[in-house]
C-alpha cells in the first residue's frame, strides 16, 4: 500500500509557496490534493498520476513516504503554528499542573492545623475534666473531715481518734508483732477541733488474749499505763500521736494470740482496737 497525504494550507507551507507541480501533468498542487512522495527521489506525485501513469513505482521502487520533506532543507516540514500551540499547551497544562500542586498543599496544611486545634482542644477538655474531677474529691474529702469535725463540735469532743496502728520495737507501723517483742509502740490518727494546742493524758488499757488486763509495777488502778500527749489543733488534717511503747526489756511481756488496745480520756474510752502477736 502506498502511503496518500493530503496537502494541507498549514502543514504544507513550503510545498504551496514553491508553487510546486505533478512532474507528468505540470499541474499545480494545491490544498486538499492527494499525493504520494517517492521514498528515494522524494518527487511528489498527485495520487492517481501514481497509481495509473506510475504503477506505484520510481526509482525503481514502490516505497513511499507517509510525509512531504521541505525540499528546501531535506528534511520533515514542521508546522511552526502547531509547534508554538504544543508549547502554549505545555505552558498551560504547566500552570495547571502547578495551580493544583499548590492548592494541595494550602488544602493539606488548613486540613492539619484545624486537626491540631481540634486534637488540642480535645486534650484541653480533657485535662479541664480531670481537674474537675480533682477539685470534687477534694470537695468532698473537705465535707467528709467537716462532718467529723462536726460530730467532735456536737459531742463536746476534744479529739477524734480515726485509728489506732501499732508497731514492734522500731519496726514499720502496722507490720506483724512476734512474740519476741519488746515493746509494742501505737500511733494515734486524730482530728482535733480545738483552737489552740493541749496536753491531754490519755490512760491505755491493753487485755492479753485471754482477757486478763496487762499491769506493771507503775501500773495506775484500773489502767496499763498513762500517756501524756500535745495535741495539734489543725483542722483540715489528720495527725498522729505516737505513744509510749508497752512491755519490757526481756521481751518476755508478749504471747502469741490477739490483744485488745483501749485509749480512755477523762474515764471515757475514745478508742478500742485489737493487734495479733504472731
Ligand atoms: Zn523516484
């Protein structure tokens, strides 16, 4: 198959400007001619001048050209026109390519900062509650002393004793008693709603397991021993009063089993725990 172009006014400016003709007819080509072009000679026939006077050859050859070459530089004629139309498309699809790029990224960083602001205000909310929370225990904790404190006003107490721990020789408070002790030693906590500081003499009362009160030779009536302590007067806490220890030097003064700790003031028992000696 030959290969047919058809002369066009832009594509083909060379060709129409050199008022090119058929070499057997001498007519003149012109826009919208079918044409074929010798692959060796590059001589550039009508069609139908190729097919039937030609028979589809020259130069001793059927091969054909699918473009007119510019004779003038032997080389493919290139449309000026389209070629600067191909850079516009580039410049363009360029502006184009570059308009999105940026509208990307302006889109991906207000995408960003209003997700920080939101994470940040999410983490503010959050802490706001914990503080929240923080502040209604510590409400509550101050109407819990506050009802104590209360009951001490309503009672004409001087003293409230909320617990009572014990401990062997100089050992942690509230870590096991062994029959080996020498002395057990208690630490009072307590609330007191007094306004200014006091000595108050407590008298303790320990029973040994078997119910039998534990007495020494100091041993005032009625009571193991006496304990004179200061108390604090400060409301929002709770304090401790440590205590003189009970039992003797040999440690001998102990036996395994529960023992019943009582503190009295003012022939009034404040207090009554047990503690086990193991
Ligand atoms: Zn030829």
């Amino acid at each position: 198959m030959s290969n047919t172009i058809i002369i066009n006014r832009k594509k083909h400016t060379s060709i129409l400007a050199d008022h090119r003709v058929d070499p057997v007819t001498k007519k003149l080509l012109k826009v919208g001619d079918e044409v074929c072009v010798c692959a060796v000679c590059k001589t550039v026939y009508l069609h139908e001048v190729w097919e039937n006077t030609k028979r589809g050859q020259c130069c001793k050859q059927t091969k054909t050209l699918a473009y007119i070459p510019n004779t003038e530089y032997g080389k493919k004629e290139i449309p000026t026109v389209i070629t600067k139309s191909y850079i516009n498309h580039f410049i363009v699809s360029t502006l184009i390519a570059l308009l999105f790029f940026s509208l990307t990224i302006y889109w991906y960083s207000t995408y960003n900062s209003e997700h920080i602001q939101k994470e940040t205000a999410y983490l503010e909310v959050f802490s706001l509650k914990q503080e929240n929370q923080k502040t209604q225990n510590y409400i509550q904790n101050l109407v819990d002393k506050n009802s104590d404190l209360q009951d001490l006003i309503e009672s004409n107490k001087t003293i409230i004793v909320s617990n009572i721990s014990f401990q062997q020789d100089n050992k942690a408070y509230g870590s096991k008693i062994y029959s080996n002790v020498k002395y057990v030693y208690p630490r009072i906590t307590y609330l007191s709603p007094l306004y200014y500081e006091k000595e108050l003499k407590f008298k303790i009362k320990i029973f040994k397991p078997d119910g039998t009160l534990m007495l020494g030779t100091s041993s005032p009536m009625g009571y193991s021993y006496i304990y004179k302590g200061r108390i604090n007067t400060n409301k929002r806490s709770y304090k401790y009063l440590f205590l003189n220890g009970w039992g003797n030097k040999n440690g001998n003064a102990y036996e395994k089993g529960i023992y019943t700790f009582e503190l009295w003031l003012d022939e009034k028992r404040l207090h009554s725990t047990k503690f086990q000696v193991h």
